[in-house]
C-alpha cells in the first residue's frame, strides 16, 4: 500500500510579504522564501516540519505572462 504524505500548499498572493505579516500576528513564523527569475516570480513560507505553506505572488508581470512550460505560473498569472 502507498502512504500519501502533505507535502506544501501553494497559495496565490497578490503580496506575499503582506501575508507574511498577517501570519505573525497571529504566532505563526513565516520566512521570505525566494525569487524565481525565469518565472517571474517571488515566495514566502511558513514550515510545519517537513510540510510548509508557500505565497507566490508575481514579481515580474512581463516575465511571468511569458511561462509556458510551468501550469502553476501560468495560473497564477490568469488568477
């Protein structure tokens, strides 16, 4: 039988470094994450364990409408 573990919830943002600060007033710690040039775009996270909370939110419109191999960029960019 395989086992199904959580590994990380993307959530969109339109300012993940907003959220962040909404997090930590509630006691949670949320870290800035990274930039991810060739998609245009930038994270923060929140760890629980292994398993983690991500905000992704655009950095780069002009970068980030041009993704086509990356079906996560590309709905974050429609959404």
């Amino acid at each position: 039988m395989t086992s199904l573990a959580f590994d990380h919830l993307v959530h969109f943002s339109s300012d993940p470094a907003s959220a962040k600060e909404t997090m930590l007033q509630h006691g949670i710690q949320v870290i800035e994450g990274g930039k991810h040039e060739n998609w245009g775009t930038y994270n923060t996270l929140a760890y629980f364990g292994l398993s983690y909370i991500e905000w992704l939110g655009i950095q780069d419109r002009s970068i980030a409408v041009q993704v086509d191999d990356n079906p996560l960029i590309q709905q974050l960019v429609a959404d």
